[in-house]
C-alpha cells in the first residue's frame, strides 16, 4: 500500500454503494435487496485488511460475501467459514454488478459440487 491510502470511510462506502446501487441491471435488484446486509459490517481478513482494520461486507449468500476492497478501490466477493471473518483476499476494480454476477456463478458451482 502507498503511504498515501487511507481506508474508506462510512460515508464514502455510502456514496459509492448508493451509486453502484443506482447503475444496478433491474433483473438483479431483487436479489441485492434479498442478500444485502442491513448495514455494511467491517470484517477482518488476515493479513491485507488488517491496516484498515478489515473490509467492509455489504452482503452475503452461502458462505461468501461481497465487500468493498478499498485498496483496490473495487467490490470483491469474498469465502467465510465464520461470520466476521473473510478467509481469501480478492483484487478487484469491479463496480458491484461485476461482483453480483461473480458471486451468483461462485454460489452455482459450490451448490453443484
């Protein structure tokens, strides 16, 4: 990370989820709104989000969860085991609907296995 990041604040998320949210295809809203946290929640993740003090999660299906990687500046989707804590680290500079669409072909191919 360069001396200059710093992580995104609850504000900023707010303005780019309310954004992303707004470029959203209808077809997929119905799902954002059914797997959507009420509140995006900070979760750790070891060792990449531990000098932002974690990632902030903004929904989840299955075991995996979409959060906002703000040193990438992207929406990744991410694996837990445990709620709170996300097990792999994704690069990403995706906008959301890249990331619903990413997370519906992880949650098919884990429901076939």
């Amino acid at each position: 990370m360069s001396d200059s990041w710093k992580p995104v604040t609850y504000v900023q998320l707010i303005n780019l989820m309310s954004h992303n949210e707004s470029q959203l295809e209808e077809g997929v809203r119905p799902l954002w709104n059914a797997i959507r946290l009420p509140a995006a929640e900070l979760w750790q993740q070891h060792p990449w989000g531990n000098e932002g003090c974690g990632f902030w999660v903004l929904a989840t299906a299955g075991r995996h969860c979409i959060y906002y990687n703000d040193i990438t500046e992207g929406f990744s989707v991410g694996q837990f085991e445990r709620w709170g804590h996300i097990i792999n680290y994704q690069k990403s500079k995706a906008g959301l609907q890249y990331a619903i669409d990413s997370l519906l072909q992880q949650e098919s191919l884990t429901e076939t296995a």
